[in-house]
C-alpha cells in the first residue's frame, strides 16, 4: 500500500467522528425573519421525489426538503410520464441552443447534464409546479421553465431569464459538517490562526489561473495554507473554520462551494466577481472583497485586510448574515414557500 493512500486513510479515521456525528440544522447567526418572513401555511403541504434522477442529488437536495419539512408537511411522490425521459438521463434536457457549450469547462457534458428535479406545492385545492435546478451550469433548462409555475435556479446566469426563473441562493457541498464547523465558529472556541486560506482541485478548465494565483500568494510574505491536492473534507473544513481570509477561484461553475461555506465560517473572501446572480446582490466591500480579473493585486488585498483586524470583522459579519439569507437551508426554504404560497395558493397562472 503507497503511503498517500495510507496518509489519507489515517486522516479519515482522525476525522471519523465528523462523519458520524449526527445530522443538525445548520445553526443561524440572524433572524430570518424580518428579511424572509414565512407566509400562512395552514393548509400547505409539499410533494417531493421518491428517488432523484442524479444518484449523486440527496446532499444537494435532502437539506432543502428537510428544511422545508420545518414548515409542512412533506409527502413524497415517484414522478409523472411526463417527466420519464429527462429522470432516465439523470438530469432536465439542455437547450438546442446551448449545445455548442457542451463539454466545455463550466457547462453542460450531454444534453441531460442540468442537474433538477420537480416537486409541487399544494393549498386550498390549488398547486403550484415547481422545478429545482441545483446544477452549477449557468443555464436555463427553457424546456422545463415552460412547465411549471416557478423555476427555482441556484446558478442564475447575469443575463434576462424567463419571468418565472427564481434565484434560490447556492448550498454547501455537505451540511451536516458544515452544521458542526459553524456551531464551533459560533460558540467562539475555534481561534482564527490561519492568515490566508485557499486550496483548489487540479481537474478545471480554469487550473492555469489558480497556478498563478497560488504561485503569487507563495511568493508573497503572506501567511498562506494551501495549494493543490484535495484533503479529507472534514480536514478542509476545519481548516477553513480557522481561516481569516479564505480565497475562493472558480472551477466548472462560476462559483465554488467555498464561497458560501467560507461566508458561513466568517473567513473573508477574497474573489474575482462572480458572474451570476443571487437572491440578493454580493457587494463588494460588505459580504467579500473582489480582486482583480488577473488576481494581480489579491497579495495587496490580503495584506491590508490582515492589517485591519475591525473591517475584516465587519466584512465576516455581513457575509455570515449573508449566509443565513441566502445559502442557508432554511433560506431557500423561505424563498420557495414565499414565491408559491401567495393569497390563498394564488399560483402565477392566476395572476
């Protein structure tokens, strides 16, 4: 047996307990509330799939439902005829015109490659359709958009879309330790002892631009932990929970997980400006700190906001409240009973 694969099994077990630890909502550091406040649900109840049509769906899509099942109850259902062909292929079918993208970095491999599933919302008699879109594509699936009610995307493209696209906020890649990592964050227990966090697969087409900015913040006399090669998560989430500054580079999406698991953790993020839309805008200055195109000034960047120990702490607030409001579970949640309970279960048909 090689010694990496050694090392990597000696840090699973080191890391066991994370991954056995029971599952939690992932703790709030805001109300909800006043921002996204729940509408009447006396009546409201919610079907979900049996089974998704992408094997690899249930951390992406599980924390939604059981978010939602807060709320109403949820019964589940194993898909219509309708749906057949798309649910087969493992994901909603891509448009015509979107084919010449296929197999390029950061967008659709097939034609069924935008990863969704459908659900319904019911009150009063009436029902309101709905797909969720979770794949990281920039894409509209125009093909379902025309199906249902409400289109809820987590990867909105900065370009119009049909009037009933929802942008619905972005998720962590696994919330059960993200649950843990914030509760330590939160209890104040964990010391910030990390100056400038960032570490990156190697298998994207944006890999050139990561090298460089790896190679300049190497270069530099900043207190950097990182570089290439993926850890056990329950390792990067650790060390990300001690990060001051965390620097979030683009792979297959226009965003990463780290963006909203650093913002949840109260690292700054250090970014080139994401080109997508969210439910609210990021601004630059408030939630994270944008960086040149070219990453050519991100060592400035760094050093000044590991100088000024008062605007990072305002800029890690904002974002961990920007967290809540947008990435968190229970925001979408909120977003989707909001846009489909409306006066009596009023759907967009009847408006």
């Amino acid at each position: 047996m090689s010694s990496h694969l050694i090392s990597r099994r000696l840090a699973y077990l080191r890391h066991l307990s994370w991954y056995l630890s029971r599952s939690k909502p992932i703790p709030l550091c805001s109300d909800l509330d006043p921002f996204l406040p729940v509408p009447d649900l006396t009546g409201v109840t919610v079907t979900w799939p049996t089974r998704y049509s992408w094997p690899q769906a249930g951390p992406r899509l599980d924390q939604v439902k059981s978010a939602l099942s807060a709320y109403v109850p949820i019964e589940q259902h194993s898909g219509t005829n309708r749906d057949r062909v798309w649910r087969a292929a493992g994901g909603f079918p891509v448009p015509q015109a979107e084919y010449d993208l296929i197999g390029m970095p950061g967008h659709p491999k097939g034609p069924y490659d935008i990863r969704g599933e459908v659900f319904e919302v019911y009150q009063g008699g009436k029902v309101v359709q709905c797909a969720y879109d979770y794949s990281d594509y920039p894409v509209i699936s125009t093909d379902i958009a025309t199906q249902v009610d409400y289109y809820f995307k987590c990867i909105v493209p900065p370009t119009p879309v049909p009037r009933n696209v929802i942008s619905i906020g972005y998720f962590a890649r696994n919330p059960r330790l993200l649950a843990k990592a914030r509760a330590l964050v939160l209890r104040g227990i964990v010391p910030k002892d990390i100056g400038v966090y960032g570490r990156f697969g190697t298998w994207t087409g944006s890999q050139a631009f990561r090298a460089s900015l790896v190679e300049r913040l190497r270069e530099s006399s900043l207190p950097f932990v990182g570089g290439f090669g993926t850890h056990v998560y329950a390792a990067y989430m650790k060390d990300l929970l001690r990060a001051k500054i965390a620097i979030e580079v683009p792979g297959q999406a226009p965003i990463t997980y780290r963006l909203p698991e650093a913002m949840a953790l109260g690292a700054v993020v250090v970014a080139r400006a994401p080109a997508c839309v969210f439910p609210e805008p990021l601004v630059d200055g408030v939630h994270y700190v944008a960086m040149n195109e070219d990453a050519s000034n991100v060592v400035e960047i760094c050093e000044a906001l590991l100088n000024d120990d008062e605007q990072r702490r305002q800029i890690a607030d904002s974002a961990m409240e920007y967290f809540d409001r947008n990435f968190s579970p229970q925001s979408r949640a909120r977003r989707i009973l909001q846009q489909t309970v409306y006066n009596g279960g009023m759907t967009i048909n009847d408006k």
